[in-house]
C-alpha cells in the first residue's frame, strides 16, 4: 500500500476518534506515522500536534453548532494550561524518548481504566468552581505539553470526574481544551529542526477533518457509557503497544 493512501486511512479513522470521542486523536496519530509511515518519533509528535489542531478545530467548529461546548468552562481550562503546556514541552526535548513513549503509555492506560468504571448516576450540572478547573487545566496543558499530544484522552474524563459535565459536553468541551494546548505546545516547537514531510502531512490532516465531521454524526447515534468504552477500548491498545515499544 502506498505511502499516500497510507495516510488517508490513517487520518480518516483518527478524524472518526476526534469527532466523536472529543480525543484520542494525536494518541493514535503519533504510533500511526511512526509505524506505517516512518517518521521518526521526533518527527510524529510535530508533526500529529499540527494534525490535531486541524482535526480539533474542525470538530469544535460542528459540536458548536450543536450547542455542546461549554465555552466557560473550556476557555477556563485552555487559558490554565497554555503556560505549563509550553513549560513542559521544553522539558520533554531533554529527556530520551523511550521515557516519555512509557509515561505517555501509562497515563493513557490510567485515563482508559477510569473510563471502564460504571457511570454514575446522571447528577444535575455542578457549578462551576473557577479554582478546581484552573488547576485542572494547568494539569492537562502540562501533559499536553511534555507527551506531544492534545490531550483529550485526560480532558473528557477531566470535565466528566471533576467538574460533573454530561459526556457529549464533555465531548465537545474537550475539543477547545485540546485546539488551544495542541496550538500552545507546537510554539514551543516552532524553532526546533524537526522536519516537516507535508507531502503526508496535508493529505492525512485533510482525511482527519473530513472524518471528524462523519465522527460527530456518529456520535449522536451512539449513548454517552458506550462512548466511554469504545474510547477506553482504543486507550488501553494504544497504551499497550507503545508500552511494549518503549520496553522492547
């Protein structure tokens, strides 16, 4: 199979995950362009960050327009986090690549194996305390930041746990969490010497935005518990290989 084509279906399953899950993107699109497409592990962060910003915004522009992104409460969250995920980030390029591949691969299981929890019961919306999503947020721009990706796999649980969000306002929340960190950690990166192949690039990025749009449309079929499995489910696999390759 062509490199090309390669790189349409890659971006076109990650797009599905992005529009509707709200995350899980750049976790699959970094193992995606290093095993199938080559790219160094260098290279794949760079290089998913400004796919995922694309994806990301895509997807946030059509949960906007059905009214599920708490704007407050995303805002509150990227704002938090757009210092520590630069901070990070910085940190992260001075470290060797198999220990941030295996605290990439942690982080992800833990964040799948709540998600595997039976949901609570529905509980009215809580409000909104300023203090707890800050730090929230600062948290998730930090992860952001020093693993190289958008960090929604910890965003949806995040907005779910801690500040008592429906899933699908979760799911759309998410999205302005994972646009603005996502954006954030590729200025920490703007004068590093990785290079940029955007013969794949582009075209995997367009396969992404269009399949965010049919991801969104899926997740208006599909209930919010069975959201939660499938996106732990494609957690705990990612967490599983990339474990195994930094172990190898």
């Amino acid at each position: 199979m062509s490199t090309l084509i390669l790189a349409l279906v890659a971006g076109a399953v990650i797009g599905l995950a992005l529009g509707a899950l709200g995350g899980g993107g750049s976790v699959l699109a970094v193992p995606a362009l290093i095993y199938l497409l080559g790219f160094t592990p260098a290279a794949a962060t760079t290089a998913s960050l400004i796919i995922v910003t694309a994806t990301s915004a895509t997807a946030l522009y059509a949960h906007a327009t059905s009214g599920s992104v708490r704007w407050k409460t995303g805002g509150l969250f990227a704002a938090a986090g757009i210092v520590p995920a630069i901070a990070a980030a910085t940190l992260a390029t001075r470290l060797p690549e198999a220990v941030l591949t295996a605290a990439f691969a942690a982080i992800a299981a833990l964040a799948a194996l709540r998600m595997l929890k039976p949901p609570p019961p529905e509980q009215q919306p809580r409000p909104i305390r300023p203090a707890r999503a800050a730090g929230a947020g600062a948290g998730l721009g930090a992860v952001t930041g020093f693993l190289g990706v958008g960090g929604g796999f910890l965003a949806v649980p995040a907005l779910v746990g801690v500040l008592g969000l429906r899933m699908r306002a979760a799911v759309g929340t998410s999205l302005l969490v994972i646009t603005v960190n996502s954006l954030a950690a590729l200025a920490s990166r703007a004068g590093t010497s990785t290079p940029l192949h955007w013969a794949i690039i582009a075209p995997f990025a367009g396969a992404a935005i269009l399949g965010a749009w049919d991801g969104k449309r899926l997740a208006a079929k599909i209930s919010g518990p069975a959201l939660q499995r499938i996106f732990a489910i494609v957690l705990l696999t990612v967490a599983a290989l990339m474990l195994a390759d930094a172990l190898h």
